[in-house]
C-alpha cells in the first residue's frame, strides 16, 4: 500500500517527500506498534510481579518447589 492511497488531508507534499513516507511511514508505524507492545508486557509484568509479592510472595514459591 502506498501512502497516495491513503486518503489524507490536503498536505502540500513534493514528490520526494512523498516518496520519503512511503519509504518509512511503514517502518515508523511497526516501531510505534512494537514500544507499545513492550510497554503493555512491562506493565503486564509489574503488576504480575506486585500481585505476587502482595498475595503471598515467596512462601508461595516455597510451596511450589517442595
């Protein structure tokens, strides 16, 4: 898909400029998609982590590895 495709607003684009975001528009978007996913999975993972600690913490794991 390229961005001419897309139906954006009226932006005053030179043809190399256009090509600049067809080139990296894609690039900048899977990068935006990836720091959200590690943002959610490290969000994810504190509050796994604070649950634990909170509800029982090591003598949980204490249980489990006996």
């Amino acid at each position: 898909m390229k961005l001419s495709d897309i139906a954006l607003p009226n932006f005053e684009l030179s043809s190399g400029q256009r090509e600049t975001l067809d080139k990296y528009l894609p690039l900048i978007i899977a990068a935006l998609i990836v720091w959200l996913a590690a943002r959610g999975m490290r969000r994810i993972f504190w509050t796994v982590f604070g649950l634990f600690w909170a509800f029982g913490g090591m003598s949980t794991l204490r249980h489990l590895l006996h």
